[in-house]
C-alpha cells in the first residue's frame, strides 16, 4: 500500500491542483498499485508523519502559506524525520515559498518559511503568465507557469533545467530537488499532464519501502500527443524570439 497525504486541500487549491490528488488515485490503479488518498483538513490536527509515503502540497497563496508555516513548525522536527526517512514530499506553485527561508512580501513585510530548502523568495509586482518547459532526468515536464515569486535557490540543486519558460528566476533553473523532497512551479495540473512524473514519485515509494510489486506498464498515448503539441508550439515560439 502506498499511503498519500493531501495536505490542507481547502487552503492549496489554486489552478485547478485539486486533480493532481485524483491523478495519484487513476494513475496508481492503472499501474496496479494500491494507492490510498486521505486528507489534512483541519490545521490544528496533528500530521501523523509515520503512517504516509507521500505528502502533497498544491499550490496557494502567500497570505496562507504563512498560516501554515507558523503551523508546521509546531511539528518541524518530525517533518525532518521524515525527510531524514527518505520520504517523498511534492510541493507545486507558489507553496514552494513554505519550504523555503525568507519570503519577502510586496508590502515590505516578510515571514520566515520552514528552512527545508536554503532558498530564498520575493513577491513579484506583476504576475508572470506562461509555458513552462523542462527536462528532468530522461523525462519532459510541460505545463503553465503562473509566477508570482521569484526564488533564488542559492546551492540547492535544481529540480530541472528549462528548455523554455521563466522556471525561478528566468535564469534556466526549475524548482528543487533535495531529498525526496520535490519542488516544481509547473502547473497544469502537472501530474495530470506528465504522469511519468507520477510513476517516478511511486517508484520513489516502491523503493523505499521495498514493496515487492509488479507495475504494469502504460503507454501514456493521449498524454504523450498532448506533449508533443506542445512542444510543437512551444518550438514555434523558440523560432519566433
């Protein structure tokens, strides 16, 4: 059994995220994996770190990410363990900021986040709308972008290295890699629209657990014509710069 956490759904719940929780439910079963999916509703519950594989954090906003990272800290040496334990956790959009050092708001305030990742962010004046393009490993993860911080990741390692889009800081890095702890501004939602990304994250389970499965195999058609129109697109715009 492969046991996901989706975290604080009412609160993560920009750009459409909700599905990227169902695409661990459809993708698992097409995989034939046991996946079970609950959910941490209620912010003065106490996460039970030790019973779950995965814990997912959609995209929010930077007023609430606050709230939760004044209330993870209250946990932050078991959140530790459990990235110590080789536990996966996977971060999209702007909730990247929870995991970082100081967030730097518009309004001259700032807020400490939880110190997982040695990064830093800034609230961007304007928000940055548009493709995002990246390979990470042999894999090619597309989605939309819609950037309202802009992260500077110091020495962590970067989660990709953009073919085209703003990633970061429009520099060429995309999102963080420390761990198994998974940053990504690409939305979209991007396990919907790259379950190969997906796959990975359960093959981050199936060996750390050594759980003793046969995956089946997927061919991926619809969502690898859905790439490869993108890409096709993207190309042009390439061409066009």
């Amino acid at each position: 059994m492969i046991n996901v956490l989706w975290m604080y759904p009412d609160i993560l719940n920009l750009h459409g995220e909700r599905a990227n929780a169902k695409a661990f439910e459809v993708i698992g079963k097409k995989l034939g994996l046991k996946v079970k999916i609950d959910r941490l509703d209620d912010l003065d519950e106490k996460v039970e770190f030790d019973k779950y594989d995965i814990l997912l954090f959609n995209a929010g906003q930077l007023k609430e990410i606050e709230v939760l990272s004044n209330v993870l800290k209250n946990q932050i040496n078991d959140l530790k363990k459990y990235i110590k334990d080789k536990k996966i956790i996977f971060v999209t959009g702007t909730t990247g900021a929870l995991f970082s050092n100081n967030i730097q708001r518009l309004d001259g305030t700032s807020f400490k986040g939880l110190n997982i990742f040695d990064a830093d962010i800034k609230e961007r004046e304007y928000v940055l709308g548009d493709d995002l393009y990246f390979g990470f490993k042999k894999m090619k993860i597309v989605g939309p972008q819609i950037q309202m911080i802009d992260i500077d990741i110091k020495d962590e390692k970067p989660f990709g290295k953009v073919i085209y889009g703003y990633g970061n800081n429009g520099k060429g890095d995309e999102g963080i890699i420390k761990n198994n702890v998974i940053f990504t501004n690409t939305l979209g939602p991007v396990l919907v629209k790259n379950p190969w990304l997906l796959e990975y994250l359960f093959d981050l389970v199936i060996k750390n657990k050594k759980l003793k499965v046969k995956k089946k195999k997927i061919k991926y058609d619809l969502e690898k014509k859905s790439l490869e129109s993108c890409e096709a697109f993207i190309n042009k715009k390439l061409e066009n710069k």
